[in-house]
C-alpha cells in the first residue's frame, strides 16, 4: 500500500537525505556509536516522518 506523501518531492528528498546521513554517520569513531551519530541519525529520520504526519493530518482536517 502506497500513501499519498510518499509521492511528494520533498518526502523522497528527505528519505535520500537520512540514507546519506546513516552512510555519514558510518564512518564516525565507534566512541561516537550511541552519542553524536544516533542523535543525528534520528534527526534526520525525523524529518521524513514530519512530513508524513503533517501531510497525514492536512488531509484528515
């Protein structure tokens, strides 16, 4: 099943964005393994997701 923001240009930009931040964060030092690396791993996914509720409840209201 295909949602509807998955077809949004900004969406699939943000999804290409966190794939090339995990690819980043990779290489970081393993000391930085569940600090820096995992804060900005989910910074990135967050952006994804925040355009998928917001374009969720835009639809809904």
């Amino acid at each position: 099943m295909k949602f509807k923001f998955e077809s949004l240009n900004i969406w699939l930009l943000s999804m290409d964005l966190a794939e090339d931040i995990l690819a980043l964060t990779r290489k970081f030092p393993s000391e930085e393994l569940y600090n820096l690396s995992s804060q900005i791993r989910r910074a990135s996914d967050s952006i994804a997701l925040n355009i998928s509720e917001r374009f969720d409840w835009s639809i809904q209201c």
